[in-house]
C-alpha cells in the first residue's frame, strides 16, 4: 500500500495538523519579542517552525514513501532546532517558561506521532 492511496491530502495527516497548530502558536509569541531580534532569533525561530509543516507536505508529494520518510526526518530535526529556540527565548525572558513548556509539550506529541508514522511508512 503506497501513501498515496491511504491519505488524499497532507491536511490529513495529524502530524501536519499539530505542526500547523504549532506554527501559529510561535508566530503568536514572537509577536512580543524585543525588535533587535526580528532579524536574528526571531527570524530564525519561524524559518524553522515552518519548516516542520512544510517538509511534511513537501514528502506527502513525493512518489515514494522513502522520499517522504527523508522530509520527515528533515521535519524532526527542524523541530528540534525550534526546541532549541524555545529555550533560548524563555531564558532570555521573551516567552514565560511556562509558555516554553507547554509547548515542548506539543513538540513530544509531534517528534512521538512522526517516529510512529515513519515507522509505518517503512513496513508499507
């Protein structure tokens, strides 16, 4: 069974829903960080939340499911560069670090439900 018969669209797949959801949820924040950073933390912490999302649905177009496990390999690691940031922002006080663990929450939920959809790909 290819991908491509099972899912009709990248919007069906939770991992993309939560990784949209995650996006609109950083944009969110770094609507208040200090206007130094637009151009360094901040523009590199929406590059990489972005990236998330996007290398999913770039993977679901691919042919192949090894091509699309390769995008959500790039996906993990991306969301661990944006984990990063997250941080980074909360000890330099631009989100509450209560902000940052709720969403290293959404994070583990993502980074656990790709690893497990990865793993599908590669017995199918």
């Amino acid at each position: 069974m290819s991908k491509a018969t099972a899912i009709k669209s990248f919007r069906q797949l939770e991992i993309w829903r939560l990784s949209h959801q995650l996006v609109v949820t950083i944009y969110k924040f770094t609507k208040v960080f200090p206007t130094l950073e637009k151009f360094s933390l901040t523009n590199q912490l929406l590059r990489a939340v972005v990236s998330i999302p996007a290398n999913i649905a770039e993977g679901y177009g691919r042919k192949s499911n090894k091509e699309f496990i390769q995008f959500l390999y790039i996906s993990l690691g991306s969301l661990e560069e944006v984990r990063y940031y997250l941080i980074l922002s909360a000890d330099l006080g631009y989100i509450s670090h209560e902000q940052a663990d709720q969403t290293e929450l959404l994070l583990n939920e993502i980074r656990s439900k790709t690893i497990a959809f990865i793993r599908f790909l590669e017995i199918h």
